[in-house]
C-alpha cells in the first residue's frame, strides 16, 4: 500500500523564520512536498528549487485565505502575524493540524472560545512562547529537579547585530506595551517600561529587561505552580558577539525553590543558539512539527486538541536535543 504524500504549507514560508523551518523539515525528511506562500512568491523560487519537492504559492493574508486552492494539506504552519486568525480558524474547521508563532498571551482567547464550540480533530499549537517554546521546554526540564519553585525569571536577549525578519522586527518592539507577569501568586498586567529588572549576562556584563507577554508564562505557570515568573525582552551584546562571531540569541533561566532532597535550590541556565533569533524559532517550530507528523522517527501525534509546545514535544532531554541544533546550554548553581 503506498503511503500518502505528507504536505506542509509554510505561510512566511521565505522569510527568515520560515526559510529555517522548511530547510530543518527537509533534513529530516526528502519526502515531505513543503509549499513555500506568501505575498511575493517569486522571492521564495530559488528556496523551492534548493529544497527540492518544494514549490511557493501565493497568499496574502489581508485579502484572506482560499484553502481550495490546495491539494490537501497535512500541517498549516504560520510563519507571520495572522491578526485575523484565519489560518488557525481555517485548520480548525477543515481538521488540519497548524502551528502558530506570534501571539502574545492575551490574544488567544478567540481560539480557546472556538475550541468550546468545535470539535477540534488535529492538533492546534499555540507557540507564541519565545522561540517557540524552547525556553518553555528547557525550563520544564530543570523543574525535574525540584519538589517546589517559588521564582522562575526567565529572559530572551536580542542583539541589533542579528539579522531578523519582520516578523521578529515587531517583536523587538512589542514589549513597550502591557505585560503578564505573576507576582506573589497574582497575575499582574504591568506596564514594561516602568517596570523592568537588572540582569546579569554571561560574563561580567548586565542588562536591563523589560516584561514581555509571551506565553511562557501562563506555561511555566501550569507545570509548575510557582508564584513567581516573569520572562523579560532585553537588548544587549549576545555571547556570540562578545567572542568576536556572529551575532547569537541568548536565553537565560533562573530558577528558585526546594529539590528533590529537602534544601534550598538556585540554578541558572544560559541558551546560546549561535545562528541567532530566527534560527532558534524554526528550531522550535520543527520540534513541534516533528512531532505532529511522525517525522525523524517520532510517533506522530494524531489526537486532535489544543496543545503547547511543553504538552507535545518530550522536555525530558531536551537539552541534549537542542545541542543537536547547535544551541549551547550552560547551567550553573548560585
């Protein structure tokens, strides 16, 4: 019996986010034919023939969405700002699995209201987590061990030296407005900028953050119970920069509480992906799709619902995982 065509329709499928999506799915897979659409699909020809089995289509999202336009499609992943949720509406209603990158975590009430009235037959991933939940999944993976956490203070550090899509380029700006923290078991929408924090950054240097309403939080918050977690946008030199390389994207991880023995614990980790913001997104983004298809010998992930990238993708060595990608992890006790 042949097995059927799996097809993956990346919207922003040339930007730089999705350029690194569809170019880590075809390592991994030959077969997979990758539909590359956007508004200009003549800037994603030479992707398409590099990729092989690859083709672009034209989409623009402000005129809407025609999925009739598409033999069927196995996975919707959304590489860009879909401020009218068409794509993820348009899986939900026609059963096709979909991952979405850019939404702060106050603007995914309407597909949670959806869900009550639909019945949701694929999988639906919300990863507007930074860099699509590896901060998420790392961060699970340390809470292993400990019995109880009171503080998690996470961060993400942009460096102008990175060259980022405009995609990313609106979430560089995006922390000015409100953001979602928890403070003393309260959850808080405070203003960024009279509220940011002191960080201290590999090596000797610091760094101002300010809140940022990714959905790390509310995440963190569910697996962990802590009262306290916040994650914060900084911009600064990345350690790439500072040894002289390319510019990289750093993430920093603090966690405060009891382990598994009975005493006092503070760890800290430092991400590095030393391909920088857009290349850790479609890291995260891959892992999510990996599993959704079955790609890379993971079982697939046929039961429909809502999920996260910490309820779909395994966290128990996910930083050994990540260090197949490139991305350098340093822990440390304080």
């Amino acid at each position: 019996m042949e097995l059927q065509e799996k097809r993956i329709l990346i919207v922003g499928g040339y930007g730089q986010v999705g350029t690194n999506i569809a170019r880590l799915i075809r390592k991994a897979d030959s077969a997979v034919k990758l539909i590359l659409a956007g508004r200009n699909p003549q800037k994603g020809e030479l992707l398409a023939k590099e990729l092989t089995h690859a083709e672009t289509a034209y989409v623009d999202l402000e005129e809407g969405f025609n999925l009739t336009q598409f033999r069927e499609i196995d996975l919707i992943i959304s590489a860009l700002d879909d401020h009218s949720n068409i794509l993820r509406e348009t899986a939900i209603l026609n059963g096709i699995a979909c991952i979405t990158v850019s939404e702060l975590a106050d603007q995914i009430s309407t597909t949670a209201f959806l869900s009550l009235h639909k019945t949701i037959s694929a999988p639906i991933v919300f990863a507007g987590h930074w860099q699509a939940g590896l901060l998420t999944l790392v961060v699970k993976q340390m809470a292993s061990g400990f019995s109880s956490i009171t503080h998690i203070e996470t961060a993400g550090l942009y460096d102008e030296k990175d060259p980022v899509g405009p995609l990313v380029e609106e979430e560089v700006s995006g922390f000015v407005s409100k953001a979602l923290i928890r403070q003393n078991g309260n959850w808080l929408y405070v203003d960024s900028k009279n509220n940011g924090r002191p960080i201290n950054l590999y090596g000797e240097s610091s760094a101002i953050g300010h809140p940022m309403s990714t959905l790390d939080v509310p995440s963190i918050a569910a697996f962990t119970s802590a009262h306290n977690i916040r994650f914060d946008f900084i911009i600064g030199e990345s350690i790439g920069s500072s040894k002289g390389l390319g510019a990289s994207h750093d993430l920093y991880i603090q966690i405060e509480g009891i382990s598994s023995s009975g005493k006092h614990k503070k760890v800290r980790a430092i991400m590095s992906g030393p391909k920088g913001n857009s290349h850790l997104t479609a890291v995260g983004v891959y892992l999510i799709a990996e599993r959704i298809l079955g790609l890379n010998g993971q079982t697939s992930q046929k039961t429909g619902g809502l999920y996260l990238p910490e309820t779909i993708v395994a966290s128990d060595n996910i930083i050994s995982r990540l260090a197949e990608f490139g991305i350098q992890t340093i822990e440390e006790n304080i």
